[in-house]
C-alpha cells in the first residue's frame, strides 16, 4: 500500500496526494497518527507522477460534489467535518459524503466571500465534544455583517449545544476579509482572525474588531497577560495591522501560531506573530492597489513587522499546514500553503523565523 497525505485543507478542494517515491516510509512504517490513514480508501494505482524536488507524488480525489468547502476537522472516530460556504456543515463516513447536510447549523450571510467559515477540535475532544466553528452573521436589524465564533457539540447529524465564543463588533455592509481561521496552541489558548473587512485604515484601530488575530481562553474568556488588558485597545487582541488572514496553523516544535495573509495585489505574507505586535496593514505593504494605484509608498517603519516571506506578485494563499511526521521525510517541518492565484501548493522551507526556500507545487 503507497501512504497517502490529504491537503483538502490548503486548497478547499477535494484532493489526495499519495508518495510513490522510493524515499518514503512503508506502510508498515508509517505513523498512524496522521489524519487521513482511515477516513478514505487508500489510493489506487497513479494515473500520473508528478515528479517535486524531494518527493515523487500522484492526486487522487476523494470527495465530490461540494460546493465551495472551506473549512475541514477530522473526527477521532474516523469521520470528516466539511464546511460548504453557501451555509452547510457536511459529513464524510466511510469514505462517502453523506447527501444531507447537518441539521442545527446557524445562518449565516452567504455573500461574496461570507458564509460558513472554518472548523476546529478542541484539544481535549474526546472528553468534551466541543467543535469550533466560525461564519459571517447578519446584522440585527441592519444591513450589516460580520465574523463570528461559536462552539458546538454533535449528537449523532445533529448540531446542539451551540455557545457564542466571539463576535466581531463592526458591523459592515461590505461582503470580504472575514478572516475567520481558528487554531488552538500548544498551552490550549484558543486563536482566531478577522480580517479588515475591505475597510483598510481600521486595521490600526485596536478599538475594532477589524484586521486582527484574537487569543481567548476555550471558553471566549480573556487571558490577562494578553498585550491590550488595561489599556486602551480590546482586551482579546493578540496581534493587529492583519489584512486577511486565510491560513493558520501550529509550527509542530514550537507548538506557537503561524498564518499566511493576503496582500492586494501583490503583498501576500507569511507571518509568525508575536504578543502585541503590528503587522502594518495598511501603513507599510509589499503590494499595491488591484487597479495599479499605490496603497503607501512605505515596505518598512518603526515598531511595525516584516514578514518572514512576502509574495509579489500574490499568489492569494488561502488553507495552510505544517507537514509532521515521517510518511515525507524531506518535507517534515515545510508549511504547505494553499494558493488560489495558479491553484497550486507552495512548500516552504523555514529555519526558525527564517524564509529558507520555496518550491510550487501542482500549478493550475
């Protein structure tokens, strides 16, 4: 049997990529710790190699039939969580998406770029059943939107217990940027984005909800260490001057947040950020306007942080992930980013904060 890996999350498309490299682990060698050991039927024979630096490769689909899906959680008990944007939550059993959607599932402002966002586990799922799940909600009485954060429970396809987590408190009529990854760390402190929602400048306005990275406890409380307790600014706010952040995942040493980001044209970031600081947008960018014009003629100023990598021209990078483990050997520790522009995979190589090399992967 070839190993087989799954970056549906990188690229919210239904694709398997199985090793067929002499360099990679037998299957008898293989940690069974990986998600995707037992949620699908291990591949059949490549149709096409696709030969990479490091490893040869094949894609096989997996699941048909979605319409946008965005966001992913693979279930300890051998099921897959699949969110659709246009508003439903699906499920995968033994390898088939079942035809109904989850029943109990919140509305949601499908719009654009709105609707049903990203799904996450809670650390501890096994013994508490909590699923994390954000969305775009609808203004009260307004024409407005903006991101939320909730909890869940599953009782058989059936959504209860739901618990608001966080809800962004701008409200907008404009329809992009709801950010909206979640992520736990390694110490179980819960992240969460929202994006500037099209309205740059308050991206810098700690009083907003707008262009941020969150860090709560499960429960939505706040930590007291977090940079803006007792001072002005929000209490939640982890890092700010974010654009859109569409990527997030744990660096598996440091077990310490990473994200990508959109830039405009031109600009996309990889991040690793830090308590308390500013990420700049819009005040300093590596990109421009999408007609040309200048958003600011500054790449760089004082008390606001470089990226570890930039992408100009973009290549929009939505998902991301850590590659751990052994079934890849000469990938493990590489982020691997999902890229709307090109519809392809970006490996990149770190060295601690350090951008080491980058490979693309499956282009259009």
């Amino acid at each position: 049997m070839k190993p087989i890996i799954y970056f549906l999350p990188l690229l919210a498309v239904s694709l398997l990529l199985a090793a067929c490299s002499s360099e990679a682990p037998s299957a008898q060698e293989q940690s069974t710790e990986i998600p995707g050991d037992h949620y699908f039927p291990e591949p059949g024979e490549p149709s096409e190699t696709i030969e990479t630096e490091e490893h040869s490769i094949y894609v096989e689909d997996v699941v048909e039939g979605l319409g946008v899906p965005w966001g992913m959680a693979f279930l300890p008990d051998g099921r897959l969580l699949l969110t659709e944007r246009e508003g439903t939550i699906r499920i995968v059993e033994d390898g088939e998406l079942r035809e109904e959607p989850l029943s109990g599932a919140p509305e949601v402002v499908a719009r654009n770029q709105g609707g049903m966002l990203d799904l996450a586990l809670h650390p501890d799922y096994e013994e508490n059943g909590w699923i994390y799940l954000s969305y775009s909600i609808p203004e009260e009485g307004g024409d407005g939107n903006t991101t939320r954060l909730e909890r869940m429970r599953l009782d058989g396809y059936n959504i209860v217990d739901r618990e608001e987590i966080y809800t962004g408190n701008e409200f907008t009529e404009r329809v992009h940027h709801y950010g909206g990854r979640i992520a736990f760390d390694g110490d179980g402190y819960l992240y969460f984005t929202i994006g500037d929602r099209g309205e740059q400048d308050k991206a810098q306005d700690t009083s907003l909800s707008n262009g941020n990275v969150f860090r709560l406890y499960d429960d939505g409380s706040i930590p007291e260490d977090n940079p803006f307790v007792g001072e002005d600014g929000l209490d939640e706010i982890f890092s700010y001057g974010h654009r859109n952040i569409q990527g997030m995942a744990v660096h598996p040493e440091t077990e310490e947040i990473w994200t990508n980001e959109h830039g405009a044209r031109g600009g996309d970031e990889i991040n690793h950020p830090e308590m308390g600081n500013n990420y700049g947008w819009p005040e300093i960018t590596h990109g421009v306007n999408y007609d040309g014009s200048e958003i600011t003629p500054d790449t760089a100023k004082a008390g606001m942080e470089q990226p570890v990598l930039h992408w100009t021209p973009s290549i929009a990078p939505s998902g991301m992930a850590f590659v751990t483990g052994d079934r890849y050997p000469n990938w493990t520790g590489d982020i691997m980013n999902g890229a709307l522009a090109g519809q392809l995979i970006a490996r990149v190589e770190i060295n601690g904060d350090e951008y080491v090399h980058e490979e693309r992967i499956l282009e259009d």
